[in-house]
C-alpha cells in the first residue's frame, strides 16, 4: 500500500459495541451528506441502564461471595479441618490414646469386606474408624527404614525417634521422660490396657526405660514403682503377661529369677485381680479401687475369635476399656486434671505376624469396637477429652490380593472363607501340638485322619484340603519349621487370596484417627511418628524434658548406691541405634533361628 494512501472514511479502530450502534449511524451519515444531525436530548437510553444494571448486579454478586467465603471459613474451622490452631482446652481434660498395633490400611479393607459379607450389610457400610480417618504417619526409626513397637511407642511416648528395641531410651543410651511419667507428675491419673503382656513393648514405653525390649522381667518392676526413679507413675494396668510377675518357683512363671513381684505390688499398695469373677466385680469401673493391677493371662490374651468362646476366663478389650475409663473418671472426680489413658489393640499385630487373615479381621472389629466404646465415652462425658488413634506400624505386608499361579491373576479375594473359620491359627496349632503330645506313639495315618476332620474341617472350614497340605501339618510336629500355626494361616490365605509379603514389619503409612478433626487439628494431614506423641505433650500441657532430667538426676543417683544396671545391659554397637542398617546380601541367607519371632 502506498505510503499517501488513506484510510477508507468509514474504517475505525475502535472496538464495535451495542451501546454505540446508534451513535455510529448518526456520525455515518453527517460524513456522507456534510450535514450535523443533533443527537436525542435523551441522555439515558437503554444500553446506558442495561449496563449499570449489570454493573450492580456485580456488586451485589461480589458482596455476596465475600459473605458465603466467610461463612465457609468459619464452618471449615469449626470442623477442624483448619490446621493452623490446635484448640487445646484451658481446664480439665482427658486424653485416650488408641494404637492399633501392626494394623495397615489395608487391614481397614479387609476388615470391611469381611464384615459387610458376614453381617450381610451394604457395600457402603464402613467401619467406625473409617469415619474418624485424619490423616497417616510416618514410621522410621534411627535405626531401620522399618520400625520395630519399641522404637515406634518411644516415638509416641517421649516424641522421639529412637532405635529399634529401645523402650524410652535414646541412641545416646539415655532416658527419655514419656508422656505418662509427665501427666502423673502434673497430677493426671494414668492407666494402661492391652491385650498382649502388659510388659510388652507398647506399653513398657510409657511406664519404664530399658535399653532392650526383651527385659521383660526387668519391666514389670518398673511399671509397679518399686524400680522406677520416679517411683509409680501407673494408676490402672490391665492385660496379660502375669508370667513375668511370678517368681521362677512357682507354676506360670518365665521369670529369670525368684522375685514376686505381685507380692512387691501388693505390698506397695496394689490391688490385684486375676480372673474373670474378679473382672466383673468391678461393676465396669464403678467398684475399681486404685492402683489396680489385672493381669488375666500368663502370657496373651487369646485372639479375640478364640477369647470370645472362653468369654467367662478373659474380658475382651472393650470390656477392659470401659472399665478403666469408668474407673478413671470416678478416681478424678471434683480434680482440676482429668486423665491420660493408652489401650492397644496389641494383637492386630501377632495375626499379622503369623499370616492369619481370620485372627485379624477379628482382632481389627473388635478394635473397632473399642473405638466406638471410647467416642461414647468422649461425647458423654462432661470433662473436655479428645481420643486419637493410630498403629505403630504396619506387619505382614498385607495385601487384599494373591496370584496363586503363574497366568495373568484374576481380581479376586474371597472373604466368605474367612467366614467359614472358627479359631484362629494359633489356636489350632496348639490343639495339634496338644493331640501329639499325648499320642506320640500313635500311627501317622490316624494322626493324619483326627488333623483333617478335627482342626482343618471345623476350625478352618476347609474340606478340600490335599494330602500334601495335611501331611505338612503332621511333619510340623516333628521339626522346627515351619510351625504348624503358618501352614493354617497359608491354607486359608491362599484359599482367600489375601496375600502376605513378610512375617515381620512393613515401612507403610500407617492412618490417624480422632474422634473429630477439630479436635486434633495439628495431626490433620501426613506427619512423623513423633509429632503424635508431641500433639499428645501439648493437649495435656506437659513438660517432658523436666522429666527427662529428672530421670537423669535419679538414675545418676541409683547409679552411685550401686545401682548401675536399672535399664539393663547396654544395646550394642552392632544394634545400629544412630544410622540406618545397610544392605549385606540378605536374598542369599537360608532361614535363621529366629523363625516366628513376634516383634
């Protein structure tokens, strides 16, 4: 185009618009005929109102999403799932810490599949603890990827991140204060409920400090009081493990040496029970006089499926619960501090261990049992409390799926053959161990007959058992491994097609729960084992590292009068209790001695 060349008259390079079209018609035709039309004296028309209509209409609809984002905000923090404050209550309060010890996230679906069949419920019908879900937590400890209870309860107790087997003892080898030590000092009444030993190392970690988790004997001195810096710090401990209170004379006992220690509770003010007459004597908490002391088994409490056929020798975990929150709340009656309560699921974990889906599903519902018991408790209740749950970690590398053959697997798992079982696999084994026992010189071939119609028959509800399969069951009887208790678990795992990847720990997420999300805001979300036992330092307002000193102070003490071993022998240096374990060729070990260790 050339450079004088004009612009066509009517071309413009403003925008058109609705609210111009008039305007342009008239300029349009003052150009073509040279003469000025004046415009309407009208200096409002239609467009001009139409877009301050719209104008307004702005406005109001601004003004009205600023009002519903308040509105929003203030609903979203009341519901607790705003995780910049965390209301802690500024008078009496309560705090029920709930571990589900060894349960994954995949044992919620397998728990949930299994009770919709057998209950004949809807697909839609969760669990309990499915409506509590906050968040999950992380699980290392100092000295693996996978985590041991010891390791994982110091974390939860002390918030701390210490090695495996530690029972609130750190890698520099020294006492940690626990949350427990530290709710008793601030005038908290404390209590304990378990279902494995009482010694075990979940609730050892809020009652006493050693360097091994195996020193059991050790442990059970320190829960009473008499060997511990800071004398009792337990009001109520409910659970198993009475073997470790007896002394090595007497019947029952696995003891090392010839302390009673029920007698050095009872003389130091405990009041004990036993059995299940003495259980229900207590009215559910209402006849509790404490410190009390219940021990209902030598070692465990049975599984839950095998306890609830033997429901007049053991209380199951809710009963024990209930008591000890009834019994809590009539002991902090008209106090200014409420109480600190830990139950544990303990042996979600041991059915894990063994591969047993039957004892799992069983020891997870009534877990999930417990937890309803407690959110009760918690609504009802007139004291401020809050209750948070989680597991230490996971065991078994549980999997709601199986490939049985090398062609491409099908989607499957089955829960109806859980259903179908009555006992556990541990109950079996030892009814198969008891049968040999005393029919040693028996053929194999009866032996073989009284197995399958017996124990896999009615307590598997397995009757397409192969010969190769029960003749495995009778050659475990005469060696070391496998036991028998995992060729049950394998028979009905395979029938099911749940999988197992280990017989120990997985390094999974493990889940968070809260009986509302408001309530425990700061562990909404992913976190580190230790920041729940920092939320439970916090909620409660105490002071950990004056505990810590403290211990440090007396056990120093204890150490002068000749007293130097009150944690026991020293974890080695081959323990690794400050860097990770590194790779050494493990694929290539056979099996060690080890085999069917619970930990």
């Amino acid at each position: 185009m050339a450079k004088d060349q004009q612009e066509p008259l009517l071309q413009s390079s403003r925008p058109s618009s609705d609210g111009s079209s008039e305007r342009h018609i008239v300029e349009e035709d003052a150009l073509l005929t040279g003469t000025h039309k004046p415009q309407s004296t009208r200096k409002h028309g239609w467009a001009f109102w139409r877009e301050l209509g719209v104008f307004v209409w702005a406005v109001i609809a601004t003004a009205l999403v600023i009002v519903l984002a308040v509105l929003y905000q203030h609903r979203s923090s009341n519901d607790g799932w705003n995780n910049n404050n965390n209301n802690k209550p500024s008078g009496k309060r309560n705090l029920i810490f709930m571990v589900s010890d060894g349960m994954g996230p995949t044992s919620l679906s397998l728990t949930r599949s299994f009770k919709q069949l057998s209950q004949g419920l809807p697909f839609d019908q969760a669990l309990v603890l499915d409506h509590h879900l906050i968040g999950s937590s992380r699980t290392r400890s100092t000295s693996s990827l996978i985590t041991d209870s010891a390791a994982g309860a110091t974390a939860f107790s002390c918030g701390l991140k210490s090695y495996n087997g530690a029972i609130s003892v750190l890698p520099n080898q020294e006492p940690c204060g626990t949350v427990l030590e530290a709710a008793k000092k601030a005038g908290y009444m404390t209590g304990l409920v378990v279902t494995t030993r009482i010694t075990d190392a979940t609730p050892a970690c809020f009652a006493a400090h050693v360097h091994r988790r195996d020193l059991e004997d050790r442990i059970a001195e320190q829960e009473i009081g008499t060997a511990h810096p800071l004398g009792r710090v337990v009001d109520l401990l409910l659970g198993g493990g009475r073997c470790h209170f007896l002394p090595n004379t007497t019947t029952g006992s696995c003891r090392g040496d010839n302390k009673d220690v029920l007698e050095m509770a009872k003389e130091s003010g405990w009041n004990y029970i036993s059995d299940r007459a003495s259980f229900d004597g207590l009215s559910t908490g209402s006849a509790v006089k404490l410190p009390l002391l219940g021990l209902f088994a030598d070692t465990d409490i049975p599984y839950e499926i095998d306890r609830a056929k033997q429901d007049d020798v053991y209380p199951s975990l809710s009963e024990m619960a209930e008591t000890a929150l009834a019994a809590l709340t009539s002991a902090t009656e008209g106090t200014e501090k409420g109480f600190f309560l830990m139950i544990e699921g303990s042996r979600i974990d041991h059915a894990g261990h063994s591969n047993d889906p039957v004892a799992q599903v069983h020891e997870v519902l009534e877990y999930d049992k417990t937890f309803s018991v407690v959110l009760d408790f918690v609504d009802n209740d007139s004291t401020e409390a809050v209750l948070v749950g989680t597991s230490d970690h996971e065991t078994g590398g549980l999997a709601t799926a199986r490939q049985l053959h090398e062609a491409y697997p099908e989607y499957h798992w089955f829960p109806e053959i859980l259903a179908n079982a009555t006992q556990s696999s541990e109950y079996l084994s030892h009814k198969l161990r008891e049968h040999i026992g005393t029919h040693i010189a028996a053929a194999s071939d009866p032996a073989k007959t009284w197995i399958r119609s017996q124990l896999v028959e009615p307590g598997l509800g397995i009757y397409d058992a192969t010969e190769e399969e029960i003749d495995r069951l009778y050659d475990s009887t005469k060696q070391q491994w496998p036991p028998s208790s995992y060729i049950f678990a394998d028979m009905i795992s395979r029938r099911s097609q749940v999988g197992w990847t280990s017989h120990g720990h997985s390094a999974a997420d493990v889940n968070i729960y809260a009986s509302t999300p408001g309530a425990a805001k700061a562990l909404i979300g992913n976190h580190e084992n230790t920041e729940i036992g920092e939320f439970i330092r916090d909620y409660l307002d105490l002071d950990l590292d004056a505990i810590t000193k403290e211990l440090k102070g007396v056990a120093a003490t204890m150490q002068q009068q000749g007293n130097e071993a009150w944690m026991g022998e020293a974890a080695s240096e081959d323990d690794g209790p400050e860097t990770l374990d590194h790779y050494h060729g493990d694929f290539k070990r056979g099996l060690g001695c080890n085999c069917g260790n619970v930990h």
